[in-house]
C-alpha cells in the first residue's frame, strides 16, 4: 500500500511547518 506512507510524511510535513511558524511567533493550534 502506497497510501501508509503519506500520513506520515504529511504528518511530518505538517510538524515542520508548524514548528517553523511557531519560531515566527504564529500558533496554528
């Protein structure tokens, strides 16, 4: 199944931006 790995990687994708915004001062959650 192909479709294992895109949850993770979107979830990881998704991690990074929100720590990079953080450090921008901007909450997503």
């Amino acid at each position: 199944h192909e479709g294992t790995h895109k949850p993770l990687v979107s979830s990881i994708l998704f991690n990074h931006v929100q720590d990079k915004l953080e450090k921008l001062g901007i909450k997503i959650v």
